[in-house]
C-alpha cells in the first residue's frame, strides 16, 4: 500500500508540474461548455425575418407585433415586392420572408386562416426546418388567441416534453460530458504510461516487486480523481450558467460518472500498452476514440439514422450509454429501473477492459 500512495504521489508531481497539461485538464472542459452551450447551440434566437404584407390591415399589423415580440425572430425588413426578397436573401440580411396575403383580413373576419407564405433560405435545411416550426407555432397562437378555427377544424396543442423551449444545452452538455471525459481520461492515461517507456522508467518498473494490477492503478488513480474534479466542474457549469437542471438523482450520474471514467482511463490503458511513443498514443487516442464518440453516440448525429451495421457498432462504445444514461438522469429525471441495462453495458466493459489490460501488461512483464 505504501508503494502505491509513493508512485500515485509521483504521477500527482508530473501533472502538477507540468502547466500545459494543467491547462488541457481544465481549461478544455470550460472551454467546451461554453462553446457548445451558448456559441453552437441550436435554438433559434433573434432570428432576422422579412414582412412582405400585401394587405398591411390592422389584422396583419396585430400578427407582425406578435411575431416580432417573441424572443425567436426580429423583424428586420418590411418589404413592398417580391423582388427585394430574393435581394435580401442574396446579401445574407434575412432567414425568412413571411407573405400576408392580400385576403388576409377577410378570411380572419369570417374566422378562417388566410393561407400565408412562408419562405426561407433552404441552404441550411435544418435551419431552415427549425426556423419554420417556430413560425408556425407563433402564428398558431395568434389564430388561436382571436379564436380563428383551423383549415380542418382543429388546432392540435404541440407540446416539447423536457424541454419546452428548444434549448440546445439539454442535447450538448451529455454529449460534452461524454466527450471531455473520454479525452481527458485515455488521452492523459496513455501518454503518461507510454512517457515512462521514452524515458526509460518503465525498465525500473519492470523489474519492480509490484504487480501488474497495482502499477494500473498507480497510474490511474492521479486521473480518476482529475475527472471527478472536471466532472463537477462540468455539472457546476451547466446549472449556473446553461440553466439545466438535474431533474434525477445525483448519486446515480455520480456513480454511473465513476463507471464511466474507469473505463475510459483502461481504454488509454490499453493504447499505451501497444505503442511506444507519445505522439502515437495521442493520435490513435484521438482518432479511435473521439471520432467514433463525435460520430456514433448519438451526441451530433441520431443513431436510428445510421446504417445496421453503423449501429452495431454504436453499441460497443461506451460514450453511448453514458450518453444516454446523463440524458436521462438529467433531462428526464428517470431513475435506475429505467438504465439499469445501460450501466449493466459499462460495468460489463470496464471489467472486460481491466482484464485486457492485466493480462497485457503480464505478458509484457515476462
């Protein structure tokens, strides 16, 4: 016991002494957050509209006020021929031109919808898709405001369950947690194991009296308890500056956190055992595990959409199920009956993993 607190306490130093790692442990996570909660987020906000309004009525005038009072679009335009639309949208100024028809106040008196047009820049078509869903719903509310019955007789109630405002932070911070942890965890892990081949420590550590088991621990342990801090620090982050809310039990994304981060850690295990420099455990670090995350978690990129064969391969990445077991700890606020296959996936890795790595780092002792 005392040789494995003398050899944490060594991994401690070399992290500690070295700022740029410092400043990869740390300043990545909050970097990450930030960027992903606020700069790529997906909600649509402030959105700059075109009015093209042919009748330019009181009734006309009552829906642009309700559009341009919301927080989703900013009327930026008011427009008197088709013609300035395409203009507009050539120079980058608007995302939609909304068309009032000139029957627009006749249909409304009669309390029925006037067909309005609606027409936006399908360069980016999910922006395009996102930007017409508020529309519609915003023009909803005003028919239904003024008691104006539907084409078909009836307005349906749309509803957005766990996050009724499009947030984009519910869908990111999972998905960032996901990713900073794995990078964190087997990026650290392996160059630090792979720096003692190159200096040449790793021959005083072969012929050491310390098990295999106990030199794994040795070197995760100084990272397992980084995590946990860049953990915390993530959750801190995304309570008080995203407004996310951790609808579940605490412990159990802690837990589930812990499981997670240990495999990870035996993953950079297990890239340092098979390589001999630093520069190509942080590339096959990189590659093999943050492109198959980014790419096959479902974080950027459904995985229903994905090919068979994609999605069986999903399944054997654990930054999967620690997806989404964080988002329905968080979001959904679910409770282990609901997981407890997912965290069952994990554990099952983590074991499978740290008998790989025993067992290597055994044939490389011999």
């Amino acid at each position: 016991m005392k040789q494995l607190f003398t050899f944490v306490r060594k991994e401690f130093y070399h992290v500690l002494r070295d700022r740029r790692t410092l400043l990869i442990l740390f300043g990545m996570p909050i970097v990450q957050v930030l960027l992903f909660g606020f700069a790529l987020s997906t909600e649509v906000k402030n959105t700059k509209i075109g009015i093209l309004d042919y009748e330019k009525s009181q009734n006309s005038l009552e829906l642009v006020s309700k559009i341009n009072s919301n927080q989703y679009f900013e009327v930026d335009k008011n427009l008197n021929a088709i013609h300035e639309a395409e203009d507009a949208f050539k120079a980058g100024q608007i995302n939609m031109i909304v068309v009032i028809p000139h029957n627009f106040s006749e249909n409304f008196i009669h309390g029925k919808k006037a067909q309005l047009q609606l027409i936006t820049d399908g360069t980016d078509i999910n922006m395009a898709n996102q930007i017409i869903n508020f529309m519609n719903n915003i023009v909803n509310d005003f028919y239904v405001e003024n008691h104006v019955q539907q084409l078909s007789g009836a307005i349906p109630e749309i509803r957005m369950l766990y996050n009724p405002q499009l947030k984009g932070a519910p869908n990111f911070v999972p998905g960032v947690m996901a990713l900073i942890l794995l990078i964190i965890c087997v990026l650290m892990t392996a160059i630090a194991i792979v720096r003692e081949k190159e200096t040449g420590t790793m021959e005083v550590l072969l012929v050491s009296p310390m098990k295999p088991s106990i030199i794994i621990l040795a070197k995760t342990i100084p990272y397992f308890i980084l995590s946990m801090i860049i953990l915390i620090s993530i959750i801190l982050l995304s309570v008080t500056l995203l407004d996310l809310p951790i609808n579940g039990s605490l412990l159990l994304l802690f837990f589930v956190s812990i499981i997670f981060i240990i495999t990870n850690l035996l993953i950079g295990v297990l890239i340092s055992i098979m390589t001999n420099t630093q520069q190509n455990a942080m590339l096959i670090s990189l590659v093999g595990t943050m492109l198959p995350t980014v790419m096959l978690s479902g974080f950027m990129f459904p995985i229903e959409n994905m090919p068979v064969l994609l999605q069986a391969v999903a399944n054997i990445i654990p930054a999967k199920w620690y997806y989404e077991i964080v988002k329905n700890i968080m979001i959904k606020g679910t409770g282990i009956e609901v997981i407890w296959k997912h965290i069952l996936v994990l554990t099952v890795s983590m074991i499978i993993l740290f008998v790989l790595a025993v067992k290597k780092f055994k044939i490389r002792l011999e």
